[in-house]
C-alpha cells in the first residue's frame, strides 16, 4: 500500500500549531451576547421562589430565564443513537435542583461583565433537600433523587423509587456449582474514582439566526448531527430549522459526546433574535458537566491449581449523578469489555445496579466502563497469579482468547487477535524476565514491573451507522464529506488516506469537508471508537464506487469495453490510448446529459472487532515514604492493520498518559455536602511529562476482515492497562495492594505502616 500505513501529517496540522482561527470562539462574532449560567449552591433543593428583576433593570442585559421561561419537554444529553438508551430525566431549568453547579437561571448580556454582574442580582429561595452523596447509600434511601417518574425508550431495569437507574445481568454457566469446582478462588473489592476529562479546550458553542431564521449552532462537540435532535426536542423546535456545525475540537476524550453547552446560547438566540455564545470556564468545566462513572466493584475469580480460569464473576454498583447519561451502555462494558478475553471459562456473570446521587452527573470518558472492569479483572488475575505462584504473564498465555475461538462469554467470534504476540513482545521491551518482580537498588530504592491486558471494542455493533460522499471535482481534484468529528485524533487524515489509497491520488488532492449537518451525510460522530472502523469502511466504499465511476466513463471516452483498462490514478488507459482524471472532470461540466461522478456509501457492522494491549510498567519506590514513580511504560497494541503510525502511537501515548493519571493521582471528590473540591487545576492533578516516564509504544498487526484494510480501532483501549499495571508494580515493591483509586503515595505508606 502506498498511502495506508505510512506516517502521514495530519491535514489540519499546521493550521492548529501556528494558531489559526479555527476553533467555536474563533468564529463568533464579536457582537455576541454572552450567556452565563446561575447555578445552585446545594446538593439538592426546590426552587420556592426566584426574582430576576434587579438583574433584568442591568443595562446591557438582554434576557433572564429561569425555569418558568423555557420548554418543559424532558429530554437526554446523552450522544446516543435514536432511540437513546439513557433516560430522558433532564429539562432545561427546573425548580427542583439536583447537585450543586445545577441550572438555575439563564442570563444573556452584552458583555461578560454585565452579565455576571446580573446574575449576581438575581434572589433565589430554596428549600435544602438532604442530598445522597454516596453511592452505597443510594438504594432505598427515604430521599429520592427523581421524584415522579422518568421515560425510558428501553428496558435498562430503572427503579426510580428505588433511585435505580439500571440493572444488568448477564450470566453464563452456573457461578456457585462450578466455584464449588475451583482449586482455588480470589475474592476482591474494588473502588474506581470519577475522572474528569479536562480536555484543552473547555465547553463552548455559538450561535445565530440565519437570513432563512433557522437556527445555526457552532460548537465543539462530538456529536453534530445528536445535537441537532437534542436542541430539536428540548426547544420544541423542528430538527430542519437547526443547523450544528462542529470546528476543530481542542479534545473531548468522551466529555464532548454529551451536549452539556449547546440548549442555554440556542433558546438565548431564539429568544432575543441575537447571536450569543456560551463558555464554561474551568471551575464550570470540573463542575457542571461530566466525569467518569465511579464503580465499586466485588470480583470473583475461580481457578484450577494448575492456573486455568474457570470462573470470572463481577458485581458491581455505579454512580451516575443526578443525571442518568450513559447510565446503563458504560456500565454494561464492565463485563462485557473485560471477561471475554479469558476462554477456558466454564461460568462467567456480571451483575449491578446504577444509582442516582446529588452529585454532577456522571457521563462518557475514554475507555467508557472497559477502564473500572479492565482494573478489577485484571488486578484480581494479577492476585491469583502470585497465590498460584506463576509468574502473571505465563497465567494470561494459558487462558487468553485466540484468533478464529468464539469466546465464552458474550459469544464474541474473534478474527483479529494476537495477544500471545502482544504479551511476547511486551515482556521482551520492558525486560520482564530480568525484572519481575521486583529489584533493591543501591539507594535503597525498589524497582518493580506490573503488567494487564484490556480489550474494547470498535464502533456499536449493529447500531453505528455512517455515511459518507466523495466527489470528482471540475478541476480533477477530490472532496471528501463526512460526518465523523476530528477532534485532535487525526480522523480527517486518516480517512483522507484511505480515499487517497483507494483513488490512487495524492493527498494534496483530497480536500476533507466534516461536521456540519447541512452538508455531510449522516454519521453519530465520533465516540465509541468508531470512526477508523465505521466511518473508514464507508469511505472505502463510496471510493470504490468513484473509482468504478470514473474507470466506466474513461472507457466509455476511450471506446473500448471497461475490461480492457487500467487505471492508475492519473489516467485510465488501455494499451494504445489514454485519458486523464483531469479531462473526465472537465467533460462532466460541458454539454447536456452529464453527471458529476459522486460515490456515496453507507456502513453499519453488526459486529465490533476488539483491539487489545499487553501494558507493562517499571515503577521505582522509596520504601520509608511510599512515593513511586513511573520509569518505563511500555505497551503492545494489536488494532489490526494500523492505518497511520504516527498518528496511532500518539493516541496510545495519550491513552496511557490518562492511565496513569488515573492510576495514581487523578481522582474528583465531594465534600459530604457535595461541593466539590477539585474543580481546578490547582487540586486536580494531571499527568506532567515528569510524571510518567519514557512511553514505549508497539504493534502487532492482524488483519480484521470486517475493518477497513483490515484496520480495527484505537481511540479508548489505550487507557486501561496502566491501572491494573501499576497496581501489580506497587505490590511488588512493597506487598501492599491498593484497591481503591488512585494509589497515592499516602494510601501506599499506611498501607505499609498498618
């Protein structure tokens, strides 16, 4: 292959590294109104009264909304396909608040000035509810968090009375008969911390009034063409009067897949006819939109002596906040994400409930429930490993799923794995044999090794569906239009490459057009690893059926039959003639009965190939203290044939980097009455460069028959393995293992010192 597979810049490089405007604030206009958001200081509360006449008398004010001003049609944020599977449990504004950073009154101004001076104005009472703040009290509480009843477009088993979002089980086998079986059985609680995404680039979006009055929305989202129907549904307004056009993104990591921003400036432009636009600051941005689900998590492993997993059982409970976004979907992957990597299974079960609290809602995040289950199964592997006495990497390679084995649980056929690859070479980089467990250093120091295997997955089976056009230009050049959202990951690139190998051309004469409803085909945006997989499949299709076009007409042109031609990507010839793209495109744009030479194609797969990574962890640890740090990273990807090199290894770099935020620092608390108190970067800590080493990335390529030339995806798996890794590394260097996240120097030292 020529273009696929090679390293090639990203399209939007430039631009976004020299500073071009071409972000949503970039693009408002400076006459803009300035939305603010006035937010409730209690966890919960009713609304007795509010007054907004002071700050309506501020000059430059515009509007005051509050809850008696807006729409009372329920709705979900969630970026999901229609029918959503999150519960349409929210309204614009509301008089019953339910954590504290909750709307409650809409201010639009001239200026930011203005309009925080107004808000300021505004007098509100409220009747201070007892709020449910931790997740283990959540279930038959007196206090309910939803108090009448919600609509649901599935089953997802929500008890709301209960404050039961959603139940699962799935359950294969006979869990206690065959436990009764094992030699051996781990039994382990974990508790995985809600992460925020703090992604660049903080939530915003702008709109206006075109000269038709539709309603044109420009926002950094992951999800045009969902944001389009939630602003249709909570405005009451038809889908065909709203415009979304996505910008680049300054990242989204999963946050961007929920329309946190969108509805407050769209019903401020419906309401005063003007452009305005809204941008959460930071606090806003840790406060008032979403963070990952934090899970607790009973595992169950039951295994032979001789280190064969029989059993994998997990029960376990999530947090989703006032707000049920991504409830039931997130907290499915726990299982479903986790056990089907291990096939000697004779009984596998994954069980739960999700729960309301009075905290911010919980949402999507990179790894999306893969992450909570990847760090509990992998952890309690870990643990039977060291009661068997094998070393943990010769334990997975007894029992990991192979290439063309149908897995035990969930039923997944796989035709792309090579993890025995993938953990081969891992041990190979970071040195395993030489290094495990553990070694003292002169100083006094121990450095240890780690190591976890995830799988995710590649789109939504039978559920994702893109579509994509590309064209022959007048001037023999190409336009690609799709609906994915390149949100810093390289997306347009990548698809670009595919329709570049495809077309035989270069990339210099592709020219990606993305996200913006009213001129790309339909595509759900980018989330759930599906762009590579889903959106790439349909460009190679709707390529194919171009490059057949523009074969048929230079036959046609040529005279011959299209049997007898060859096409190079700059001519379509035979053994005596030829005729270039360029003249095809120009004919089509002379005399009657012509076509401009368009393919379209959509894609859906009713499968979703997983990825896998074999990670791997060095960490060094000063015993006297517990403070560790992260020497070597190394992990081992097997996302089928790798499109673009370059741009994969920077979302593994990534992903890990999240990881091992996550992993040892990173973590969103709430005081007991819900405030909470990371909501900068000041007390929320993110990964620096300092903080996690020399990142070694590499790849097994397999070929998925299903994908793209044989491409899978790579977005979300690279953020599990360094839980589970850096957990293991911990224990070997001072037997102390840490189940609740993140594993802090603190944490470890009185774990030491018990």
């Amino acid at each position: 292959m020529k273009i696929v597979g090679k390293g090639i810049h990203k399209i939007d490089g430039m631009s976004i590294a020299t500073g071009k405007p071409v972000y949503t604030d970039d693009l408002a206009a400076k006459d803009a109104l300035v939305v603010k958001i006035l937010r409730s200081p209690h966890a919960y509360a009713k609304i007795k009264n509010i007054d907004t006449s002071r700050a309506l008398m501020v000059d430059g004010v515009e509007c005051v909304l509050t809850y008696k001003d807006v729409p009372n049609n329920r709705f979900t944020l969630a970026g999901q396909s229609y029918p959503e599977p999150s519960p349409y449990d929210r309204l614009i504004l509301e008089d019953t608040v339910r954590y504290v950073g909750d709307e409650v009154a809409i201010i639009a101004a001239i200026d930011e000035k203005t309009a925080v001076k107004a808000m300021k104005m505004i007098k509100v009472e409220y009747e201070v509810l007892n709020p449910i703040i931790d997740m283990e009290d959540a279930i038959d509480n007196e206090m309910l968090v939803h108090d009448e009843d919600r609509h649901c477009n599935f089953d997802i088993g929500m008890e709301r009375e209960r404050n039961i979002v959603s139940k699962h089980l799935y359950e294969k086998g006979n869990i206690e008969e065959e436990l009764e079986k094992c030699d051996v059985v781990i039994e382990e609680t974990y508790y995985t911390q809600a992460q925020a995404h703090a992604m660049m680039e903080t939530y915003r979006a702008y709109n206006y009034l075109d000269h038709t009055g539709r309603l044109v929305v420009v926002s950094s989202t992951q999800i045009p063409f969902h944001v389009r129907r939630h602003l249709s549904r909570a405005l009451n307004i038809p889908s065909s009067k709203i415009r979304v056009i996505k910008p680049r993104i300054g990242g989204g990591f999963g946050g961007k897949q929920t329309a946190c921003v969108e509805i407050f400036s769209a019903i401020v432009t419906l309401k005063t006819g003007k452009p305005a636009k809204i941008i959460y600051d930071r606090k806003e941005t840790f406060n008032c939109s979403t963070s990952r689900h934090a899970m607790k998590l009973d595992v169950k492993i039951g295994a032979t002596k001789d280190g064969i997993i029989k059993v994998i059982d997990i029960d376990a409970l999530s947090d989703t906040g006032a707000y049920g976004e991504h409830a039931s979907t997130t907290f499915g992957l726990v299982g479903e994400k986790t056990m089907p990597m291990y096939n000697k299974l004779t009984a596998s079960r994954f069980k739960g409930n999700v729960v309301y609290t009075n905290k911010m809602p919980a949402g999507a995040l990179r790894g999306y429930g893969a992450t909570q289950g990847c760090f509990a199964v992998e952890s309690t592997i870990n643990m039977l490993a060291h009661k068997l006495n094998i070393d943990p990497t010769e334990i997975r390679l007894k029992n990991i799923v192979k290439e063309g084995e149908t897995s035990f649980a969930y039923d997944k056929t796989l035709n792309s794995v090579d993890l025995v690859k993938c953990i081969n070479k891992g041990k190979e980089l970071i040195k395993w044999d030489e290094k495990y467990p553990s070694k003292k250093l002169a100083n006094g120091k121990v450095r240890s090794v780690g190591m976890g295997l995830t799988m995710q997955g590649s789109g939504i089976a039978g559920i994702d569906t893109a579509s994509v056009e590309i064209k022959l230009n007048d001037d023999g050049n190409y336009t690609l239009m799709v609906g994915s959202t390149d949100m810093g990951t390289g997306s347009d690139t990548i698809l670009a490459q595919m329709a570049c190998e495809i077309l035989e051309t270069t990339m210099d004469k592709i020219n990606v057009i993305s996200a913006d409803t009213d001129v790309v085909p339909y595509d759900p945006g980018s989330y759930a690893s599906s762009t590579t997989y889903v959106t790439g499949m349909a460009v190679v299709k709707a390529s194919n059926i171009l490059r057949d076009k523009i074969i048929d007409i230079g036959a046609k042109r040529l005279g011959i039959d299209k049997e007898y031609t060859e096409f190079d990507g700059e001519y379509v010839y035979s053994e005596h003639n030829r005729i270039s793209v360029f003249d095809i495109a120009v004919d089509f744009t002379v005399g009657p009965e012509k076509e401009q030479l368009v393919g379209y194609a959509s894609h859906g797969s009713e499968v979703s190939p997983p990825p896998f990574i074999a990670g791997f962890v060095e960490t060094e640890m000063d015993l006297e203290t517990g403070k560790y740090e992260v020497i070597d990273y190394v992990a081992v990807v097997d996302c089928g044939t790798v499109i673009n090199k370059n741009l994969a290894k920077i979302q593994v770099e990534g992903g890990i980097v999240q990881g091992i935020g996550m992993a040892m620092f990173e973590e969103v608390r709430h005081t007991d009455d819900g405030h909470m108190d990371t909501n900068t970067f000041m007390q929320y800590k993110i990964p620096a460069r300092c903080d996690v080493g020399n990142v070694i990335v590499d790849f097994v390529e397999t070929n998925e028959p299903t994908g793209p030339f044989g491409a899978k995806s790579v977005g979300e798996v690279v953020i599990n393995t360094p839980l589970p890794a850096i957990q293991e590394s911990v224990y070997n260097a001072c037997g102390v293992r840490v189940n609740t996240l993140p594993i802090t120097p603190e944490k470890v030292f009185m774990e030491m010192n018990k």
